[in-house]
C-alpha cells in the first residue's frame, strides 16, 4: 500500500514542486513506484514530466466519481525518455485549476474524493507525492484528508516556519487529531550558508519545535535548481556531478527509511 505524502507549506517559494518532483524522480530511481499528482494551478510539477497536453487531468477524476483515475495517469518523460517507476497525474494552467476548486464547492463528499480515487490505485505504488499551492481551497482539504503523512519544506525564516505551524493546525483541525498523530517531516529548503543569522534562527527553532520530525537533510541554496528548473528537469539529470545533485538523493534515502 502507498504511502501517501502531501508536499506543502502555507508561503509561496520555499521548494514545494522542486522537492515533490526531485524528491519522487530519485525515490523511482531507488527502485520504488511513483506517482505525482499535480495540485498546483501553476502546473509547474506537470511541465517537468510532459512537454505535451494530455487528454485528461486530476480534475477529470474528482468531478465524475465514476471516472476511472487511471485514464488520468501517465509515465513521465525525463529528457524524451518515458520511466517506468515514475508516473504522474498532471494539473492544468490558466484558470482551470480555479475553475475546479469552484465547482467541487457543491459537491458531495467533496473533501474526500481524491481519498476515495486513490484506495482505487494505492496498491500499485510505493509512494503518491502531491504537490500543493499554499492557499485554503477544496483541493487543499482534498490533499489533506487524502494524505497519510506531509513533508514541509521550509526557509530559515519567520514567515516560512509560520507556514508550516498554519498548515499543522489546519490539518490538526480537518483530520481531528492532535500534531503528535501527525507523520510529518520539516525539510529546511533553500538555505543560504551565508545567512549565518538566519541558520541559527532556523536551527533554533526547529530544535525547540520539531526536534523529532526534523529531516537530517537540508536542501541548501544552489543555482542548480534554478538551471533544473529552465531545463524541467530533475536536478540529477541537469548535472550529475554537481554537489547539489546529492541532496535529494539523500532526502530520498532519510524518506525511504524513516
């Protein structure tokens, strides 16, 4: 059965789809089964794995309960090249990501339906990431009840960790449980090791806050993600030898086995 892994924090620009689509390109290459769904209205995860428009997307399968969420699935393509352990579901641009946050409001057991498609294909996959955007929206309750456990990228800074406490309560309160119930990993993201001010800020409080679900792994600041980013593609496969290209290789490894 999947593990179902929601990648989210309430601020914008903290790594969210580069952890989710690096972070699920190395698990796949660790042999696990993959898939990434696409909850973004920017469609940035679903530009790294296509460079075409599919015929269907996840809205396709949480309007129509009767929709079969496979007809939605596709192998993603790094450099021309469709894998085999990686799959994703893609979002769609524009507004249509809106457009379906506005018609699920009516909807019954609206918060539930990804839940609901997803024990349909759970058993086919190692692990489901989902990429999420920092707003309150339909599809962000979906992401949340669909989950089993949530990784929080995070800067080193106030408004970033704030981010994350938001996002816990807010989970605390749509799953009614308390944050100790909660398999969660914080993953400091984007760390510049010149803002020694800000690193010992950060430290400090993730070690007075989240001493226990905390990733040995940090994500420091590297040009590479943004080269990664242009080229659409895994930071491993823009350059391999690149010390950057290690750190989700490792985050990979600390997800695998926690």
């Amino acid at each position: 059965m999947a593990r179902i892994i929601m990648i989210g924090n309430r601020k914008g620009g903290v790594l969210k789809t580069t952890t989710t689509v690096n972070l699920g390109y190395e698990l796949s290459k660790l042999g696990k089964k993959v898939l990434v769904i696409d909850f973004d209205s920017q469609a940035d995860a679903t530009k790294f794995f296509t460079s075409t428009d599919k015929e269907f997307y996840i809205g396709n399968a949480l309007l129509d309960r009767k929709f079969d969420i496979e007809k939605t699935i596709y192998k993603a393509e790094i450099k021309d090249t469709e894998q085999d352990n990686l799959h994703f579901i893609p979002s769609r641009g524009g507004d249509v990501m809106t457009k379906l946050d506005i018609d699920m409001i009516s909807l019954p057991r609206r918060e539930e339906r990804l839940k609901l498609q997803l024990e349909k294909i759970a058993n086919k996959y190692d692990y489901i990431l989902i990429d999420t955007n920092p707003g309150t929206s339909v599809l962000g309750l979906n992401a949340v009840m669909a989950a089993t456990e949530y990784i929080f990228p995070t800067e080193y800074k106030e408004h970033s960790l704030d981010g994350v406490e938001t996002l816990l309560e807010h989970i605390q309160d749509v799953k009614f449980i308390e944050e100790d119930e909660i398999k969660f990993l914080v993953v400091p993201s984007k760390i510049a090791k010149s803002e020694k001010r800000a690193i010992a800020y950060g430290e400090g409080y993730l070690k007075s806050r989240w001493v226990e679900n905390t990733s040995k792994t940090t994500i420091w600041a590297r040009s590479l993600f943004t080269e990664a980013e242009f080229e659409h593609e895994p930071a491993s496969i823009t350059n391999p030898g690149h010390v950057a290209a290690s750190f989700y290789k490792k985050l990979a490894m600390e997800v695998d086995n926690a």
